[in-house]
C-alpha cells in the first residue's frame, strides 16, 4: 500500500468514524472498504465529509417535539424531532434548524344544545423554559422593515437545535399558505437560519430541505456563494450538489403559490447578488411562482419518503420535465415510541440491536415470540395508556379509562378529508355490532386544521351520531388536542390500529409503524409506507370502490378482534408484521439511507 493510500485512509476514517461505528451493517475495517467510501464520496462531487464544524443541516418550517418546547402540527414535525433524535444515538453531526414559535394553539371541544363545539386557546412558550441558549441576533429585510430575529441554540449530544424567534413571529401555519404572513415565516426560516448557522460558526456539509417551505435557506447559500465572488454558474452547481429535497406530498399542484409582488417586498430585499436576483426573476411564470419548481431547480439530491411516493410523486421542473425521486421511506425513532417493556422484550429475544435495526437472524428470532407475552405486554401498556387518558377529556369534557381486558380500536392522526377518518363510521350498526360482541371501545384522535370547515362538519356529523345512540356512546371516544404523548400512549395501549387514507394520496404516514412495533395489529390501507411491504403482511383493506372498502374494513376488524381471542392467530399476525416491517420502521434504517444516498 502506498503512503497516499496510508494517508487517505486516516484521513477519511478520522472524517467519518461515526459512519463506521454506528450506521453502517459492517464496519469499514480495512483499506478497500475506506478508499470504495472515498470514491463514493468523489463521484458525487461532495466537497466535505460530515464533521463537527461541517455538519448534516436538516431545514423544517415544523417540529413536534414538547420536550424541546416546539409542538407542531402533524407527521412532517414528528418526522423532524425523530430524525434528530436518531442522529444524535448514532453520534451524527448534525443541525436542525426551525422556528421556534412564541405560541401554540390547543383544541378543545365542548357539549352544548346545539352539539358540540370546538375552540381554539392559545398558549405562550418561552424558550428559556426548555434550555435554549440566546447566541445573538440577526437580521432580514420584509416588506421595508428591517426584522430582527433572535438566534437560539439547544445542544443535544452530537446534535443541535437551531432556531429563529421574534415575538410577532406567530404559530405554525398561521395565516394562508400563499398568504404574505407565511411567505414571511419561510424567508425568516431561510435567510435568518442560515445566519444563523454561520452565527454558530457552522458550514453546512449538506443541506436537506425538509419539504418547499424551506426552499429559502438553499437560496440563501446560493447567494452568499455569488456575492462572495464564485462564478454564478459554479455557485449554482455547487449548491444543487450540496442540497436534497424531500417532498412530502404527491401532487405539485395542490402546493400554494406566490406572487412576484410578494416576492418584492419579502424575498428580493434580502438577496445581495444581482445574478441571483435575476435567476430567480426569470423562474416566474404568468407573475406567479410555486416554491417546489424553484426548489427542484435548487437540489440535485431529490427523496420521497416511500417507495409507493418516489414511484407516483407528480411533480415537474420548468421545463416540463416529470422529476425522479429516490425513496427514502421514513423512519421512527423507536425508543421515543415504543414502551420500555417491549423494546427490553425485543432486544432480549435478539430481534433488535442496540441501534434499534433488525439483528442478522431477526425473522428466526421473532419465531420465538409467544402470544401470552404479547398479551401481557400490551396490558402492561393498557396501563401507561389509563395514565394520559385521565388527563384527557373527551367530546364531553370527561375522563375515561379503557378497562384492561377490553379490546381496543383507535384511529389517530392529522384530521384530513383523503385520510378518511369518518370511515368507520359509515355503517353504524355494523360498527356497534362488532364493539359490542367483541367487547371492544374505539377511540378517534386528531385535530383539525383551523380554516378546514369541510373536515370540522364531518367531525361533527361523527360526533352527532355517537352521542344518538347509547351504546356508540358509551363505547366511542373523540379525544381533541391530538399530540405526542396522546399519539405514543395509545399506540402502547391500543390492540388495533386503523389507517384508511384513499390510496394514491399518502405519501408515507409513520403513525402506522409505531403500532407495529408496539406489537399491535394494522387495519390499513395499502398506501404511503405500508405500501413498502406485501398487502398480506398486515390486515388489508383493499376494493374498486368505496363502498367494498368499507366492507372489507368491517372484515378486517371483525378478524382482527377475533385474532385477539384465539391466541394462534394473534401469534402469526404480530409474527407476520414483524417480519415484513421491522426493516422498514427503523429511524436508524432511514438515515442511514440518506447518507448512503448522500456519499
């Protein structure tokens, strides 16, 4: 071996030993395996390896993670708080940068004469309160004012979280998508968060633009990189070579647009080199601008978030060209989500590792999973379940408890007219037949988005049938405020979870997964990224039309319900699920992907 390659071989490993020891199946132990990383790393013209200084930034306009003080609004926020989470257990270098909102909104709903009626509180956060640091302030330019924005930083291990603030900075998804209140949210993100990370004295390795509402911090790099001197086009390529994109939705034109005009008062003031100005002048079309069609042009690197969104994502860049994703399905952070019990379970029966992925013979070890210990297992976290419930009022301002031989249905995510949470719903007789013979409670969860008045009525047309007839009532719970610990405790403590979106319309979902590895059952739609695996590996809701899927969910929670009374059964449909999705679920999983698609 020559002293070149003695040379490289330090070098790199010194730059990504946290690869080596953490992310990848098998450690790079010798010189073939370093110098094959290495020429990985120059294929794709990456400049520099992930390091302390030159980290992985990760850009979200959303994270749900209360114990860090930031609730958001659904899975994008969850995703975000997850992948930060993974990376600092596998000793990543990596910065997420985000908002911090000063306040919060929360969604009650109240029994009144006319039915039931929902409002709104809002609440203020303090970042102080959750062990943030004040670095500094920086500045941008919005509608001829020059905003000052604070800059604050929480360290967590190898990671960070990065955020801007200023108190009339509002709550997440205030204000219309293509409304000037929202474009401002975005530039602040943008502009002010890469201020922000140079303000830390850090560099950006690569960039990830976690959907288009961060388009504005590539742009930013863009036009440091141009008034700084470097050729525009060469600062272009360097950019896009520097830059994913994950997309998180299926249809481009469903996405808010801007006006130039817009653009005017918020986004040009801000940018300093001419050049970049007038490439992004010339992206308009008809006065109008879509954030995705600019952030293709920005990002070389493109990522759905499964294989089902990579293949059917509609989307095209301004030449009319349809744009290829490689997927990257999404990942949970099992720790986070799973009950202590099951995970200790699982690592003992050598099913998982000490990074939460699939051991090497895991298909032979769930074999020896037994049904008595799933039972015991799951009243175990029927248990932690009882403890958040009784904290959260229902539709009628009560507090219920789920008895511990009951079974349980649930239905938990972001209310959504293609996720169809009604469903269960369409045939009430047929509903209440199946609760009553089986013993059975169902849950529904999820908060509808201020402003969806279609999705609030069918709420309430829910609502309305539950409360007419005694035995729904007594057995159907609407629990408003949907939020993280709602979502984790009744994952642990639900037997069946119900995941019916219209297929074709959801990209990944994640709160599916966190139920599998809770050992529970999944009635679902084969959509998003249950569609990574066989539609025999869980309970399949499948049909040509509405009404046959409707059917075919009746049956599929008649046979789910039974599964929990007949032991076997239990036994080979928790076996099945596990086998098919353990691979799939793992956060670790997912940003290892990434960075194997990233060098």
């Amino acid at each position: 071996m020559t002293s070149v390659g003695r040379k490289k071989k330090v070098d790199i490993v010194k730059d990504t030993d946290f690869v080596s020891k953490n992310l990848l199946s098998h450690p790079l132990e010798n010189i073939e395996d370093v110098e094959e990383f290495y020429a990985a790393i120059n294929r794709h013209h990456l400049t520099h390896a992930i390091t302390k200084d030159r980290p992985y930034t990760y850009w979200t306009i959303e994270l749900y993670d209360k114990k860090n003080g930031i609730r958001g609004g659904g899975g994008l926020g969850v995703l975000a708080a997850d992948t930060r989470r993974v990376a600092e257990q596998s000793n990543v270098p990596f910065v997420l940068i985000t908002p911090f909102y000063p306040s919060e909104q929360h969604q009650h709903y109240e029994r009144t004469a006319d039915g039931f009626n929902n409002y709104t509180t809002h609440e203020p956060v303090e970042y102080q309160k959750y062990g943030y640091q004040l670095l500094d302030s920086v500045n941008i330019h919005c509608n001829n004012t020059l905003v000052k924005l604070d800059v604050i930083e929480k360290v967590l291990g190898s990671t960070r979280i990065l955020c801007i603030t200023e108190p009339g900075f509002g709550e997440l998804y205030s204000g219309d998508s293509g409304g000037d209140h929202r474009l401002y949210q975005e530039v602040a993100l943008g502009f002010g968060g890469y201020q922000a990370l140079k303000l830390a004295g850090l560099k950006p390795a690569i960039m990830q633009l976690n959907e288009v509402a961060t388009f504005f911090a590539a742009l930013a790099r863009l036009d440091e990189l141009a008034k700084n001197g470097m050729d525009f086009y060469e600062a272009v390529v360097y950019t896009r070579k520097h830059t994913l994109y994950t997309n998180h939705t299926l249809v481009q034109a469903a996405e808010a647009e801007f006006s130039y005009e817009q653009f005017k008062h918020y986004v040009f003031p801000n940018l300093k080199s001419l050049a970049v100005k007038q490439w992004l002048k010339d992206k308009f079309e008809n006065g109008r601008i879509k954030l995705s069609s600019v952030t293709i042009e920005i990002a070389e690197l493109r990522s759905g978030v499964s294989k089902l969104h990579a293949r059917v994502a509609n989307y095209r860049d301004l030449a009319g060209n349809k744009v290829k994703f490689k997927a990257v399905t999404n990942g949970i952070d099992i720790p986070t989500w799973t009950s202590k019990e099951v995970v200790k379970y699982l690592t003992d029966k050598g099913i998982i590792d000490k990074f939460f992925l699939p051991t090497e013979d895991y298909l032979e070890k769930i074999e020896t999973i037994d049904a008595k210990d799933i039972i015991k297992l799951k009243k175990q976290g029927r248990k932690e379940l009882n403890k958040v419930l009784a904290k959260r009022p229902n539709q009628y301002g009560k507090y219920i408890e789920i008895p511990e031989n009951a079974l349980l249905f649930d239905f938990k995510r972001r209310f959504v007219d293609y996720k169809r949470p009604w469903l269960a719903f369409s045939e009430p007789e047929r509903l209440k037949t199946i609760l009553k013979e089986h013993n059975a409670y169902y849950i529904l969860s999820g908060r509808v988005h201020e402003g969806d008045h279609k999705m609030a009525e069918k709420l309430q047309n829910i609502l309305n049938l539950v409360d007419s007839d005694p035995e729904l009532k007594r057995r159907v719970f609407y629990l408003p405020d949907y939020d993280e610990e709602l979502g984790r405790a009744l994952s642990i403590g639900s037997n069946i979870s119900i995941n019916n979106p219209v297929v074709g319309l959801e990209a990944c979902g994640t709160s599916w997964m966190k139920d599998i590895i809770n050992l529970g059952l999944l009635i679902s739609t084969h959509d998003g990224g249950v569609a990574d695996a066989a539609a025999d590996s869980y309970l399949n809701i499948h049909g040509n039309t509405e009404q046959e899927e409707i059917n075919s969910l009746y049956l599929r929670m008649e046979e789910g319900a039974a599964a929990w009374q007949h032991e076997f059964d239990l036994e080979y449909l928790i076996k099945l699920e596990l086998s098919a999705f353990l691979p799939i679920i793992s956060g670790t999983r997912m940003l290892k992907d990434y960075l194997d698609y990233l060098f």
